[in-house]
C-alpha cells in the first residue's frame, strides 16, 4: 500500500504491483553467513567494527536465528522481488 500511495502520490496511474516469490538456499548456514557478509557492505562495516568477541557473539546469534529455516542441514530463506507496473 505504501508503494501504491507513493506512485500515485507522484502522479502515477493504473498501478500494478505484484510479489514475485523465490528462496535463497545455501548449503549451509555458514555458506549464508558468508555470502551477505560478502554482499552487504554496511553490515559488513558495523560488523568489522566490533571487537572479535563480539564479532563472534553477532554471527552466534544471527546463525542460531536462522535454525527456523533450516531442514537437514540446508537454510532455505523465502524472499520477494516487488515488480510494479505503472503509467504516467
């Protein structure tokens, strides 16, 4: 809805938006881990900026998060991409 009002806000009309679902699946948790430390800078940088213990105790906790979406060792995480269509 918010995406809505913001198109149409800015003059915008017939707005379409539709979720289009996927998962990202690892190997492991570990192989998540890695991969966002990888892409997502600003995490990167906050994390680099701890201490090595606390480091430690950030990836202990955000892995231990992730044991929900863990079956027979592999993370499956549910994402979604918003594709809007509009005209102006």
């Amino acid at each position: 809805a918010r995406l809505d009002d913001l198109l149409r806000s800015t003059g915008f009309a017939d707005v379409s938006i539709e979720a289009v679902r996927f998962s990202f699946d690892f190997d492991t948790p570990e192989h998540w881990w890695e991969f966002v430390f990888d892409i997502a800078a600003p995490i990167r940088r906050r994390i680099l900026s701890l201490d090595v213990p606390s480091q430690a105790k950030v990836r202990q906790l955000v892995l231990a998060q992730s044991d929900s979406f863990s079956s027979q060792g592999k993370l499956r995480l549910p994402a979604a991409n918003l594709c809007v269509v509009a005209s102006k």
